[in-house]
C-alpha cells in the first residue's frame, strides 16, 4: 500500500474512532482498490501473503458497515459483497440473473421514493439509508437466450 493511501486509510478509520490496526489498514486497502463489490473470501485470497483469518475479516467488515464506511450489498449469489461507501454518488447496482455479471448505475431518487414509501407505510416515521440492486440479462446472455430460442 502506497504512503498516501495508507495516509487516507488511516484518516478513514480514526475519524470513524478506529485505531488503524494493521488488519483494518489492509481490509480497507484491499476495497479502496477493488474495482467492484468483492465477498470476504476474495478479500481473504487477495491478501497472498499478508494473510487475515476469515472472521477477524468478517469482524473488521462488520464494524466498518457499521460506522458508514463501507456498504454490504446482496447479489442474491449466496454471499454478501462488500463495497467502500460512495459518499459523492448514490450508486447501485445491476445484476445479471444468469451469469452474475455486475454494473454500477448512479442515482434512484431516493428522496422521492422514501417519501412514497412511508407515505404508504402506517408503522415507520423516517428512513435511515437504502439499498437497490435491479436483477436482469445482460446483453451477451440475452444474446444466447435468442440464438438458442
């Protein structure tokens, strides 16, 4: 990890009242550079070397999303994936129901939506946070659903 980002890393987690223990540095490093959400075991793979038990992963990731720093994200495959919060987009997700390809996409109107929402709602006074993930065919396997049609 470069100075700087191990600089920003540990500004990350004292600000969120974190002492930056060797563990958390590399957790947090590892999703500073990953491209796309990533589930704890390739969190654990990714580490080579400088290896973390899978529950001392698990604990730092639980206490991350926790403290708004990193977001957990379900693509219905079984696991959770785990990403750094977006704190200039909101970003989410489109997911391909037959190979599992992900894509970003940026924005829901949430404001709009949390305000139909309860408007609906009888038991719940506010929203806290949200999370969206639309679930489709990507183009290359909508493709071969029509060849093989």
């Amino acid at each position: 990890m470069d100075n700087e980002r191990r600089e920003e890393a540990v500004t990350i987690l004292r600000k969120a009242g974190f002492r930056a223990t060797e563990p958390r540095l590399l957790v947090l490093s590892f999703l500073q550079n990953a491209k796309y959400p990533v589930s704890i075991q390739e969190i654990v793979a990714g580490m080579g070397n400088k290896s973390i038990h899978q529950v001392t992963v698990y604990r730092i990731l639980h206490a991350l999303k926790h403290a708004g720093i990193v977001t957990q994200v379900d693509f219905r495959h079984g696991r959770s994936y785990y990403e750094l919060r977006d704190e200039q987009h909101d970003h989410h997700h489109i997911v391909c129901v037959k190979c599992g390809r992900v894509e970003d996409f940026v924005g829901c109107d949430y404001e709009r939506l949390a305000a139909k929402a309860l408007k609906q709602a009888r038991g719940f006074a506010t929203i806290v946070s949200h999370s969206l993930e639309l679930f489709g065919m990507c183009n290359t396997c909508s493709k071969r659903k029509v060849r093989a049609a």
